[in-house]
C-alpha cells in the first residue's frame, strides 16, 4: 500500500556527467522498475504513491501510466519529484491530460475519466518537486479533493498565481518553494493552519481573515524584508505561535517591531558577520515577549572584529536556544554569552553543525562522509567548549 520509488544511490553514482549515457542507461532501469511493479500490482489501495528520480519528458507516457495508476487506487499521499539534486536540464510537464485537462491558450475545465474521481475523494497529501504544474491544475486539485489538507509546490516555472479562498477548500498546510515566476498568493477565508513561502522575489500576498493560521515561514530577498513582511502579515501576526524569517533581516535603528504577543517558537537567520546581528536579535526578543523557542539559522559570509553593543534586557519565558549550522567561530562564542545573560530563565543550549541547506544538494550526496567528519570535528570542538563555558542548570545538547 505505500510505494516509495526513491533511488538515491543509483542517482549519485551517475550524476556525472549530467545526461551522460550512465544517467541515460539509470533513467530507463528506474523508469523500467516502477513499470514493472506498477503492472504487477493487484492490491485495491494504494496510501502513499511517491517517485524521486532525474526524470525527462522522454519519460512522459509511463509518467502519465504512474499518475493514473494511483487516482485509481485510491492514493491518499502522492508525491512527484522529477528533477532532484540541482540537474538543471528539460522540466517535467505534470501530465494534465491525464486529468482531462486541453492545453491551449488556457486550460479548459476536464472531462474526467470516473475510474479518476476515486484519487481525487481519498487525496490528502500532493507534493510536487521540480515538476512544471499549471496553475489550472493546482486549482482544481484544491477544489475537487474534498479531503486535501497537505500541498508543497517546489520549483514549478508554471505557477504564477495561486488562491486559497473560501472554507470549502479543505487545506491545511500550503507550501510553496522556488517557483521563479509566482507574482502572488491570496489566502482568504480559509481553514490554513500553516502557510511558508519562499522565492527569489517579492510577491503580491495577501493573507486575510484565516483565524486558524498559527505557523507562517517567509523567504523573500529583498533590502526591503522586514518591512514587506511584516505588512503582508498585518492581519494574522497577532495570532501566530510559530514565526520563521529565513531571509536576513537588515538593522535599522529608527524600525519600530510589531508586537508579537502569541510566538512561542521563533526562527531567525543570524548573521555572524554582521556587527549589528545582537542588537537586531535583542528587538526581536523583545517583540515577543513570551517567546519559549529560538532557532538561529547560522550565516557567515565575512570575518567579524566584534558586535555592536546590544541594549540591556531580560527575557523571562526564553527556555530553549538551538544554533543550525553552528562551525564554532567567534562570533558564535559570543552569541552564547549574550544568550546566557538575557535569557535569564534559558533552560537549554542546541548546537546543531549541520548546514541545512546542504542536505538536499547533490554535493552532499557525493562528498557525504567527507562532510560528516568535519561535522564531527565541530561537535568536539563545541562539547569542550559548552563544558566550561555554559553556566550550572543550563543543558547543553549537540546534535
């Protein structure tokens, strides 16, 4: 019942040269595997549906075999993901004839296949990853499945618009990520209770009326982020519990912070070369005053002589820290202290060394052992360092 294509080894070890005749011969061994079992299957259900290999429009009439294959069964978790580990070569077109849809000048309303509708009334999960899906078919998806709370578009070069609106649509949590041409997103009257958006441009967002929406992440580069952000979400920032900004906020000292009553878990990028990063990081701290979470998202692009001194203050409900991407410089020893001081009620020190951002790269995949030795080195460096350092009653964890 859960079919889970995912070759990862195989997609590593013929990852170079890109389209050379080992991806080519891979690409048909995949391609031939999950043919093979998809024709072979005889169960009534499937649950989950899920294929993750370098895949080409050559590849599109088995593609569209897979997608037909699990509406059919009944999939309640489908998850597309045709060009993974940053291959940069022809897109995927998601097949919308499948679903009926005509693609002319504009997609016209589908003429569905009946065997079709059993996927549509059991879908709850719909991942796509480097798959070119029209903005018509995400539309219909989230019209016509009845039970879809779950959808992540991930580097799609279609999607320009997208709209959440109305309390029939019974999604939950939405995710977009990369998708180069979205202008904007309008998410009105609507059950979401997660929302993160993250591209190389500053959308048109509007978020309205959504009393559930709790969790929200941002990533929008731009000089301008704190003050875009905290504008598109005017109407839901006083409601939300969970807070991640994963774009690096600019210090200015005339920025007046909106009050954020309800955050208890906080995500910031944190610059460790920039001398400013603990004063910024004190006005944030202040603006949610009843923070118990904060992760630091570590960047580094520079040397750093020292921080600017940050204003004396004392937050009471600051329990856990975690630092993500911690490599043990000096900036972060400094970081510590500030945070120890502060944070007068701190309970907990996480150090992570892992580069999240790296995790999905094909680098990654290559250089793996290389990298998890020095990762490694890192978490000696910080346990010997958090032993002196950290004050009694404060647990420090490296993960």
């Amino acid at each position: 019942m859960n079919l889970n294509f995912d070759d990862e080894d195989t997609l590593c070890r013929t990852a170079r040269p890109p389209g050379g005749k080992a991806q080519e011969l891979a690409n048909l061994r995949y391609v031939n595997w999950v043919n093979s079992v998809v024709e072979q299957h005889r169960g009534p259900k499937v649950e989950q549906f899920r294929v993750s290999f370098h895949l080409d429009k050559r590849s599109s009439s088995s593609i569209d075999k897979w997608i037909r294959f699990a509406m059919k069964k009944g999939v309640q978790m489908l998850d597309i993901d045709f060009l993974e580990y940053g291959f940069h070569q022809s897109y995927t077109l998601f097949p919308h004839q499948v679903f009926g849809f005509k693609q002319g000048s504009a997609f016209e309303v589908p003429n569905l296949d009946p065997c079709m509708y059993t996927g549509f009334k059991s879908l709850k999960d719909l991942c796509f990853k480097n798959v070119d899906v029209a903005e018509e078919v995400l539309q219909y998806f989230l019209s016509n499945c009845p039970v879809l709370e779950r959808l992540s578009v991930y580097n799609s070069r279609y999607v320009s618009r997208l709209r959440v609106v109305g309390t029939s649509i019974a999604l939950k949590y939405l995710e977009i990520r990369e998708c180069f041409m979205m202008e904007s997103i309008e998410i009105r009257d609507a059950n979401l209770v997660s929302f993160t958006y993250a591209g190389h441009t500053i959308i048109n967002l509007l978020i309205k009326n959504v009393p559930r929406l709790v969790d929200v992440s941002i990533c929008e580069p731009n000089n301008l982020f704190f003050e875009v952000v905290f504008t598109q979400l005017s109407y839901c920032l006083s409601q939300l519990e969970t807070l991640k900004l994963t774009y690096n906020v600019l210090f200015r000292c005339d920025r007046i912070f909106p009050t954020m009553p309800n955050v208890r878990h906080l995500g910031l990028i944190f610059e460790g070369d920039d001398a400013f990063a603990l004063v910024n990081l004190t006005y944030f701290l202040q603006a949610c005053p009843y923070l118990h979470k904060l992760v630091l998202q570590m960047h580094y692009e520079g040397p750093l002589k020292s921080f600017a001194r940050a204003p004396k203050f004392s937050h009471n409900f600051l329990k856990v820290v975690e630092m993500v991407g911690y490599v043990g410089r000096t900036s972060d020893f400094a970081l510590v202290r500030y945070l120890t001081k502060t944070a007068v009620n701190l309970e907990k020190i996480v150090v992570n060394p892992v580069q999240t951002w790296l995790l999905q790269s094909l680098n990654y995949r290559i250089m793996k052992d290389q990298i998890l030795k020095w990762q490694e080195t890192v978490r000696d460096r910080a346990r010997k360092y958090f032993k002196r350092r950290v004050p009694k009653g404060i647990e420090f964890v490296c993960l």
